[in-house]
C-alpha cells in the first residue's frame, strides 16, 4: 500500500514537473508565436511603438529647450556682450576717423611694432572671447568676419601688409545694431 501511494505522488510530481517545464518552454518561445528578433516575452520590442515615443520624447525636449534658450539664454548672453561690443565699438570708431586708423600696416613674420602691440592685444582678447558667446549668430558673424579679413592671403615672410580694418568694423557695426534691437534699447 505504501508502495502505490509513493508511486501515485511520483506520478503526480512528475506531471506537476513536465506541465511546469511544458509552461516555461511555452513561455519562453512566445506560446508558440515568435516574437521580433528574440524569442521571449521580456524581450518584446515593437518597434513602431518604440520609434514612435523616442521621437516624440525628443520633439518634447527639443520643444522644451528651444523656448528655454529664446526666452532666458539668449537674452542674457546678448546681455553680457553688449559691454563688450561697445567697448570695441568705440575703438573701432575712432580709428576709423583717422584714415590712417583705418589700415593696420604689419610685416608678415616679424614681431608688431611697439604702437600696435595694444592694439593687438585688445583685437585678439576680443576675437577669443567671442567663443563663449557662440549660441549669438551675430557673435559668430563677427567673430568669423575678424577672423577672415586679418587671415586672408598667404604672403611670404618680410612682406609689408596692409590690412583694411573697414570689414572688421562693419561687422561690429551690424552686430551692435542688432543688439541694440534686440535688447530694445
């Protein structure tokens, strides 16, 4: 007797054991249907749904940053630059009153002369702290207009140049127009 009660729990366990393993091999091939690449149920990737909410969360956030920068960062950097611009601005426009102000004159490959020494210390403390205004399209404008007119041309060493500061100052000029507009003042 004690045998065939051993032997009817064995079977019971035993279809207990296969009905169980028979549920995790059902479950972990999807039951029966294969799902995406993988085939598990953790693993499910829709990937409409998938694409549609990385899309929609960057749209969300790209939303979101766009108003923060026109409403409050763009406001203060053209805030900050404005002292600056000015301070340039006026030097600018006092050498441009002199016609003699108006050409940097430079031998390519020799150390400045004395006279221009601050003047190109005021130019190129200028020219590299517009970096930290790059987000300002007017910034980078006159940036890239210093920049363009002071490297054009490639001339051997102990070439007497001349350099035409007008584009210079009518990038200034446009840019602290701008400014003007835009911080309404």
């Amino acid at each position: 007797m004690i045998r065939n009660s051993q032997a009817k729990e064995a079977k019971i366990w035993q279809h207990e054991t296969q009905s169980s393993l028979r549920w995790c091999e059902r479950a972990r091939r999807g039951h029966g249907e294969p799902r995406g690449r993988y085939n598990s149920p953790i693993v499910d990737v829709n990937v409409p749904v998938w694409l549609v909410s990385l899309v929609a969360g960057g749209l969300a956030g790209g939303c979101l940053n766009l108003l923060y920068n026109r409403f409050t960062r763009l406001p203060d950097l053209r805030t900050k630059l404005f002292p600056i611009m000015n301070n340039v601005y006026a030097a600018y426009t006092i050498g441009m009153e002199n016609t003699e102000g108006r050409y940097w004159v430079t031998t390519v490959g020799e150390v400045p002369l004395k006279e221009d020494e601050e003047f190109i210390e005021h130019w190129t403390e200028f020219v590299f702290g517009l970096v930290q205004f790059n987000e300002l399209k007017e910034a980078r404008l006159v940036r890239k207009a210093m920049l363009d007119n002071l490297m054009s041309g490639h001339q051997p060493n102990g070439y007497v140049r001349k350099v035409d500061l007008k584009p210079e100052y009518d990038a200034i000029n446009s840019c602290f127009q701008k400014l003007h507009k835009k911080l309404n003042l």
